[in-house]
C-alpha cells in the first residue's frame, strides 16, 4: 500500500504541479491538508480528484481536509470529527476513510493540527482517542505544525509508530518546499503495519516548489508489524 500525505496550501500556487507531483508518486491512498474551503470550494475538490485518477472518499468543506483513494480501493465506511475549536483559532478536524485494499481493511485519517501549542496537544491526544479500538489498522497522515521533538508528534509517536522513524527513504524534513529545514508532514502508522520505507519522494519533475510550500511524503506499507 502506497499512502501520500500532503498540504495543498488550498491550491494557490500550481494545480497543475500538485497534480504531477501526486501522479508520480502513484499513491493508492492520498490524505489532504487545506484543500479549497471557498469559492467554488467542490469544483476544486472535485477537479484535483479527476486530475489525478482518484475519487473522494472522505472530508468535507470544515477545517480543508479530504482522504481520496485510487480505482479499486472500496470504501467500507466514512467519517468527519470536528474537534474543539477555540476562537479565533482556525477549525481543526479529523477526516477518516475506512477502506479496503486488495482485501484488507484499513482506516485511513488526515488532520492538520494548529498553531497553538496546547491545542495541538489537546487535538493530538482526542484524535488518538477517536482512532482507537477500531479492528482495521489505522494509519494517521498530515500537518502537525511541529517535529518530532514536539509533545504532540511525541504523543503520536508513543501510541502509533511515526513511520519515517522506523523505516527512513528519502528526505526528512518538509518545511518549507523552497528549502526544507523543519519535517512538519508526517504519517503515523497502527503496529499492526509494516512500514516498508516512509519520506519524502523523489522530485524528477521538479515540480515540488512550484505546487505547494510542503514537501509531500509517500509512505510504503505492508500488513504484519515486523518493519
């Protein structure tokens, strides 16, 4: 399973880049991060989708989050968690798609924690709690607007395994695309997965500063826990 995790920074930049750079990476599960909000917020939505072979399956207009899957991949069930808002914060949500790929089941989340860092704290614990006890694996990708030495990437990390840590392939960080020097972007995984290699893909196109200020990062899993 190859599951991409990137922020759009609500295609302001290159659409046309964003969708090459998602192309080449050929992800059969791809989560979203400030996707268009306004507008003709669905008609963006909606042409990235057919841009890039692939249908949403989960998200909705609240907080900019979509999870889209490939052809063959079955959703079983979807979800959207609106989670506490503190104005004037941002909105911040979890949007989740439980799918099966080639006959496994899995529960694919994307979120993009705030900027506060309280709330990213409170945000990281609640989404634990939401994604927990669910018989399918869970892998959770997104924006945490912080590294892993932050206490809500290290919350994460001690009830997932953050899966660049564990199985390292290309580059680390990915903040910002220009000049990357913060990994902000991250996809956490179930222990119940084998984390083949996870980071951030090779850039043939050179496309990645022209499509968005974060770098994406492409995850390679496998069932089992052994990797």
């Amino acid at each position: 399973m190859r599951i991409l995790t990137y922020n759009l920074r609500s295609l302001r930049d290159d659409p046309l880049a964003v969708a090459r750079v998602v192309r080449a990476c050929a992800p059969d599960l791809l989560c979203l991060q400030e996707v268009p909000r306004y507008g003709r917020w669905r008609a963006a939505r909606a042409g990235l989708a057919r841009e890039v072979g692939m249908t949403v399956l989960a998200g909705r207009r609240t907080a900019g989050l979509a999870v889209l899957g490939r052809p063959g991949v079955r959703l079983l069930a979807s979800g959207f968690h609106r989670l506490p808002w503190a104005p004037p914060l941002h909105r911040r949500a979890l949007a989740v798609a439980v799918v099966s790929v080639e006959g496994r089941a899995l529960a694919v989340a994307s979120t993009h924690l705030g900027l506060d860092p309280r709330e990213r704290l409170r945000h990281a614990d609640l989404v634990l709690r939401l994604l927990a006890g669910r018989p399918a694996p869970a892998v959770l990708a997104g924006d945490f607007n912080e590294g892993p030495d932050g206490p809500a990437w290290r919350l994460l990390a001690s009830r997932l395994r953050d899966a660049h840590a564990v199985a390292p392939e290309g580059g680390a960080a990915t903040f910002p695309a220009g000049g990357p020097r913060r990994r902000i972007d991250g996809i956490f995984t179930d222990p119940r997965l084998t984390v083949l290699g996870c980071g951030v893909p090779p850039d043939p196109g050179g496309d990645f500063a022209r499509a968005t200020d974060h770098l994406p990062v492409l995850a390679r899993l496998a069932p089992g826990g052994e990797g």
